[in-house]
C-alpha cells in the first residue's frame, strides 16, 4: 500500500539506475578541454596567447584591414571608399557595399579583386567573393 504524499518505489529488485551504483555517473559527461596538454607540464604564455587570439578572432582583425587595402587598390577609386571587408569563411571572403550600384560595380571587377588577393595574399586561400548589401 501507498502512503499519500510519498511516491511509488521502482519495483524490479534494484534494476533502476537510482538505486544500483554502476549508472548513476554515466549520465554525467566531462566538458571538453579548453586547452590540451601535451605532456603534462606547463606550457608557455605566448603560445597559449596565440591559441586564445585565434579562437577567438582577434588575429583576424589585423588581416582584415591587409584584404581592404589589397582589394581597394584593385577596385576603381570611386568606389574604393563604399564597402567593408567582412568574414573570410571556407575560402569564400564577405565584402558589404553600400548600395546596389557600388555592390554591382564590386561584381563586374571580381575577377580582378580575386587575382590580386590570391597574389597578395596566397595565405588567406581565398577562393570566392560574396557581396550583400549593408548601410554604414
């Protein structure tokens, strides 16, 4: 019999998770490593602040205004000024116009931003260009 306000006891002879001891841990999962260690030792800040900078993006941002030089240098000076450089990811590199006409100009001259940055920048990989449309 069941006494009000208690709840029903599993029934099975200790089958439950809750009452054996082997399955109450395994459901608890460890969190990854942030930082691996190789040997076990103590590793150098510099290469630990490396590490952070480029999960973190912040490297990025030095090579970003390095692919806005490049690629306003190989655009028409009336437009030089009216786009923005954005995120380079798998090999296709996110550039923002103005508007519509700059974003047109910005298609017709591809090819020729594209050979400049894989000359100039062989490192980045770039491999395609997208443009969209975002107001300053």
């Amino acid at each position: 019999m069941i006494a009000m306000g208690q709840p029903p006891k599993p029934s099975g002879g200790g089958s439950s998770r809750g009452e054996s001891g082997r399955g109450a841990n395994s459901s608890k999962r460890m969190p990854p490593k942030l930082v691996e260690e190789k040997s076990g030792g103590p590793r150098k800040i510099g290469s630990l602040i490396s590490q952070l900078m480029s999960r973190r993006g912040y490297a990025s941002v030095g090579a970003e205004s390095a692919l806005t030089g490049t690629i306003k240098s190989a655009v028409d000076a009336s437009i030089a000024s009216s786009f923005r450089v954005g995120k380079l990811q798998r090999g296709v590199l996110m550039i923002y116009a103005v508007d519509s006409v700059v974003m047109q100009e910005l298609t017709f001259q591809k090819r020729r931003i594209l050979k400049k940055l894989a000359k100039e920048h062989p490192q980045a990989k770039i491999q395609d260009l997208r443009f969209k449309i975002q107001a300053e």
